[in-house]
C-alpha cells in the first residue's frame, strides 16, 4: 500500500556554525523557557509583581524541569535498568558494555509536572508570598507554550514515535529504524550523516528505506493540541475571570494537557514502564488519569470570583 506524503524524515542535527553544533532538541528547549519568561513577565506586569521575583521563577521552572523530567523517566519508565545502574541517572555516561558519552536520554512530562508543582509550592512561599495556587493558574500559561517545542524537538529527534500506519500522515523516521552505526555497516559509508543521506535519497539503498515502516508522527500530533491548550488558556486568563477563581486555569490545564496526552497515547509506541504488568492502557496513559482527576476537582471547587461594591 502506498504512503499519500511518503515523507522520509531524516533533519540534521541541528545547525552546524563550524566550531559548535546548535542542536535543534537543545534549540526548542532554549526557545519554550524564552517564550515563558516573555509570557510571564507580561503577567507579572498585570499583576504589579516585581521582575526580579520573575528571574527566581524562571530558574525555579527550569530546574524543576529537567530534573522532574529526568526522575520521571527513570522511576516511571525504566527503572529496571537504573536501578542497576545509579550514577547513570544523574551523569551523562553510560559505563557498560563500554564507556560512552549518552546525554540525559529520557524526559518525562508527568515527571516534570509533579516536579514543577513542587517547585512552586516553595516558590510562592519563600520568593513570591502568595498563594502556591496564584502561581500555578499562571505559570500553566507559559508551560503549555512550551509543550509545543518540547514536542516539536522530539521530532527533530526522531523519538517518541507513533505506531506502525498506512495513513496519508504516516512519516518514515530514518533515525527510528537505523542507529548511526546500523547506517554505517548497512551502506559501507564510514560518515553516518552520509550514509543516512544516501538511505535516504541514494537508489541504490531502495530495498534499506523499504524496512522502513512509516509511522504516526505523534509529536507533531501532541505539539498541534497543545497550541490549542496554550490558547484556551491563554484567552481565559487575558479576557474572563477566570484567573480570580483559585485553582481554576490550573485544574483547567491538568485536564486538556493530560487528556490529549491519554489520546495520543492510544497511536504511540510503547514507551516502556508499567504497563504489561497493568495492561489495557499505556504507562503514559495510567500516569495522566490522575492528573485530570486533580484538574477536575480544581476546576469544580474553584472559588468564583469577588465581585467589589462600588
């Protein structure tokens, strides 16, 4: 069966200046925590809250991000393997079979979720001064921005694919089937960047890019729902109440995110975790139930906003 698009996805790693590579992972990342600030300082600046408790808040947001993310990944998704091997969680090593540089390779959003909540709870507290649910109505706003290109870095990544598809949206991630290594020895061409290229365009490497099955591009899917989350909120904040009922946008937040996460879920590859031993849904699936049945007590128990007698 043919493929409508029969798009063969194979990007660059990123933006190659000669002395330094930005990779376009690393690039989305810089742009959803700039795009926050931006976002946040303009809140601050409705609410008359000073700009350097904004400086705290983003540091707060940043780490609570990476290492929530990271602890997700390890404690929900392959704990199995780091439980054996500690020191990998926290260095960007790999000790065995052989010693090798791997980055931090897995990041959890409901790890990160937690991680931020947390975050927040000591931030309104000993920098803002204010309610811990003051905060997360607000900071959802610049998170559910930065979902977007968090996805759309997984992309460039070629992770966090979908299932196998015979629809016009399936895409054929290159890097998914073949690792730099497995392009190398397949082609004969010593440069992996080369011999994914020649896979990729070369006829003469047709019968390699037929094992390539196309697939659901589901971090396009997330990143396209989660413009729609972002601008829901984004409305309710800047033009209704909503922002004076306590708990409202965040319990509105946990909803729409965790409930596109649950639907997209349904056509992505497993990820690992829990789920053979619980069956019937993902572990990404199980782990967002909870999330949107805190989000909706929030939202049901949010206090209506005062109206001021004049």
């Amino acid at each position: 069966m043919t493929h409508a698009l029969n798009i063969v996805w194979n990007p660059s790693e990123g933006i190659d200046l000669g002395f330094f590579v930005i990779r376009y992972y690393s690039l989305m990342f810089v742009v959803a925590f700039g795009l926050g600030w931006y976002i946040m300082k303009n809140i601050f600046e409705r609410e008359g809250e000073s700009i350097e408790k904004l400086d705290s808040l983003f540091i707060w947001t940043v780490l609570a991000t990476l290492i929530g993310a990271r602890l997700g990944h390890v404690l929900f998704y392959d704990w199995e393997y780091f439980r054996n091997h500690l020191l990998e969680i926290f260095l960007p090593f790999r000790f065995s079979p052989k010693f090798e540089f791997t980055g931090f390779q897995g990041l959890a959003s409901h790890g990160a979720a937690i991680s931020i909540i947390i975050a927040m709870y000591f931030y309104s507290k000993n920098v803002l001064k204010r309610p811990q649910l003051w905060i997360l109505d607000r900071v959802v706003i610049p998170v559910a921005s930065g979902a977007i290109f968090v996805r759309l870095g997984n992309f460039f990544n070629s992770e966090i694919v979908g299932k196998e598809t015979t629809s016009v949206f399936g895409i054929r991630f290159l890097r998914d089937k073949f690792s730099p290594a497995d392009a190398v020895n397949a082609t004969q061409i010593p440069n992996p960047k080369e011999a994914y290229h020649a896979i990729a365009t070369d006829p003469k490497f047709a019968a390699l890019l037929e094992q390539v099955p196309a697939k659901h591009p589901t971090q396009l899917y997330e990143a396209f729902c989660y413009i729609f989350v972002f601008a829901i909120l984004f409305f309710m904040y800047w033009k209704t109440e909503a922002r004076l009922k306590s708990g409202y946008l965040f319990g509105m937040f946990l909803v729409l995110l965790f409930t596109v996460r649950i639907i997209v879920e349904s056509v992505k590859e497993s990820q690992g975790g829990f789920e053979n031993e619980l069956g019937l849904l993902s572990t990404g699936q199980w782990l967002s139930i909870p999330f949107i049945l805190i989000g909706l007590y929030f939202v049901f128990t949010a206090e209506k906003p005062v109206k001021v007698e004049h």
